[in-house]
C-alpha cells in the first residue's frame, strides 16, 4: 500500500510541473528537470511530430524533431542521435 501511495505522490510531483508556465521552452525545461530529478533519470527528451508540409512527396524528411532534451551525459547523447540517424535512413517506425 505505501508503494502505490509513494507512486502517486511522485506522478502527483511530475503533474505540477507540467503547464506551470504559458512558455512552452520555460514548461519544457521545467518538466525535463522534475522529470530527471523525481525518478533518477540520466535524460529526458521531448519529441515533436512534424506534419510533412509537401503531400506530393514520396517520403516526408524528418518528420521526429527534438522539442527538448535535458541529457546528462555525453555517451547517452550519442547513442540517442545515432539512433535517429538509422530510423531516418531505415524507415519511420510509427
């Protein structure tokens, strides 16, 4: 019973941060930082879906963009963008 309490209590803590402020880089930032802080993460990254602009195009370019990242480590960031690099050149997976 204390787990789910404690659960709630860090769920309850991340909810706050989300939308404290009407400056979605401000938000962002603060979300990330709760985020990393509240569940001991090393790295928070927030996608933003591109819509394709050009509907005459056979493949749409980059549609996944980062909105945000807050990465503690360098080999962390790394391997995140290498793994951006072979879905865009493999396919969009969604």
């Amino acid at each position: 019973m204390a787990s789910k309490i404690y659960h709630t209590e860090l769920l309850y803590e991340i909810a706050l941060s989300i939308g404290h402020s009407r400056h979605m880089g401000t938000m962002m930032r603060q979300s990330a930082v709760t985020l990393l802080r509240v569940l001991n993460a090393n790295g928070c990254v927030v996608l933003g879906y591109e819509h394709p602009t050009d509907h005459t195009a056979q493949e749409p370019d980059h549609l996944w963009r980062f909105a945000y990242e807050l990465i503690k480590s360098a080999f962390l960031r790394a391997i995140l963008c290498s793994y951006f690099v072979s879905m865009e050149q493999n396919g969009d997976p969604s």
